[in-house]
C-alpha cells in the first residue's frame, strides 16, 4: 500500500498547480473569458464581506462612553487610524468616503487573513467527501479576478466624486482640457483614460501579486515538509514558522496600501486640475 501510494503521490508541479486552480464554472481556455466564474472567490468574498459587517456592527453596537474594553479600544484604534487618514487626503466632505476607507481595509485584511489556512485544508476537507481531486482556492486577493473586481469598485466611486463634485461638464471639460488645454483635446483625452485604466490596474495587481506570491512560498514551504528528511522537517517548521510572522506584516500592509491608494484616488477626484 505505502509503494502503491507513492506511486500515485503528486509531484511538486501537480501538487502547486492543482492548489493554485480554483473552482470554477467551467474551464478556462482563453486567457479572458468573462463567461466563466470563480466560486471559490465569489464565496470566500461575499463570506469575508459579511465578517467584516458583522464585526463593525458589533463593535457599534457594544461601545460605550466609559472606559473601553479590549475590542473597544481596537475597533477605535482602527477607526481613528482611518480617520485621520482620509481627513489628510480627502478634502471636502468625508461622510461616506471614510466608511467606505474603513471598509476596504476591514474587508481586504480578512480576505488576507485566510492565507493563514494550512494550504491543504481544503483538498483535506474535499478529500473527505471524495472529491480530492477538486480545485479550491481559500484566498480570493490571490486571485487577479478578485483584486480587479474591487479595483474596478473604486474606478467606479472615482468617476462618481468626480462628476459630483465638478458637475458633469466640468468633468468631461477636464478630460479633454488637462493637462495641456483645449487645443490638445485628443491627447488629454487619451491620457486621462489611460490615467484611469492605469490607476484601477495597478492597484489590483499590486494587491495580488504580493497575496498570490505569499500563497506560492506557503506551497514550496509545504513541499519542503513533504521530504522524508530530518532537514525537511526542521527546515519546513522553522521557514513556516518565520513566513507565517513575516506575512501577518504583509497583511495588514497590503490592507492598509490598499485602503490609502483608495483614498489618495478619491481625493484626487476632489480636485481639479
């Protein structure tokens, strides 16, 4: 049985590509297809969106104007941390836009969060209903798909603060007259696009890219484990042991860029040029 099961033992490429898959609608051929969805990414979503509304809500509801308890003092921390933020770089009204800064950085840490997971708890939990061989990936910000979906959230609140607070002409003038006036209109034009296509790109690339390499170190660290050595096995606890301090940081960083990226982009909306 031992010789048997080796025999049929992943290799290191099946075991990284198999936990890098995920579940998806059907399979992925072209390397755009809008037809196809990731449910693990719309589940583990939706799911960390309602953690991060449930937690904000109790923490509204439990606070007190007396000496604050341990989770008080916490939520208040954040809150005031965010606060601060968007009063240094929104300038104008900030009644929704702090919630929202607030938001993105609750919901973003959570959906980091999940890369603590052991990597194969969900082949493991699959595997006990006989379905081991079906993909499933945890953490929705290691997928482009997922990052993008939230960039594309805050294009959308950007384009809004810009035509609410310049009205819709002056909007659509500062498209075609910035940077370098009128008479440029169709360079402007084109330069604010690729302005905006740029900023909504960056910002879900570069919180995927750090989340999915994450997600890949865990992996290899895994694999070193898998070795039938003592090297392996002291090397896996201790490289996991240091990655998995080391990327509580990367967590909280990648929330907190990506909440004052948001910030700094609706701030920006608020301003003419």
């Amino acid at each position: 049985m031992t010789v048997e099961a080796a025999e049929h033992a992943p290799t290191a490429s099946e075991y990284i590509v198999h936990h890098l898959g995920h579940l998806s609608t059907q399979h992925q051929t072209k390397i755009v297809d809008f037809s196809i969805l990731n449910v693990d990414t719309i589940f583990w979503s939706v799911f960390c969106g309602v953690i991060a509304c449930l937690f904000m809500f109790l923490a509204a509801r439990k606070a007190t104007s007396g000496v604050p308890g341990r989770f008080q003092a916490f939520v208040e921390m954040v809150v005031e941390m965010v606060e601060d933020q968007s009063k240094a770089i929104v300038h104008g009204d900030r009644t929704f836009i702090a919630p929202v800064a607030l938001t993105v950085f609750v919901w973003v840490a959570l959906m980091n969060s999940l890369d603590f997971l052991p990597v194969d708890l969900a082949s493991g939990i699959l595997g006990l209903f006989g379905l081991g061989e079906m993909h499933h990936r945890i953490v929705p910000t290691a997928d482009l798909n997922g990052t993008l979906g939230i960039a594309l959230g805050v294009l959308a609140l950007m384009l809004y603060y810009s035509v609410k607070i310049k009205g819709a002409g002056g909007f659509i003038h500062e498209l075609f007259a910035a940077p370098f006036g009128i008479w440029l209109a169709p360079f402007n034009l084109l330069l604010n696009i690729i302005e905006f296509a740029a900023k909504t790109v960056s910002l879900g690339m570069r919180l995927f890219g750090n989340m999915y390499a994450g997600e890949l170190l865990f992996l290899l660290i895994a694999l070193l484990g898998s070795t039938a050595t003592a090297f392996g096995f002291i090397g896996h606890v201790i490289a996991g042991s240091i990655w998995a301090i080391f990327h509580i940081l990367i967590v909280l960083l990648q929330a907190f860029i990506f909440m004052m990226l948001t910030l700094v982009y609706l701030g920006q909306a608020h301003e003419a040029h």
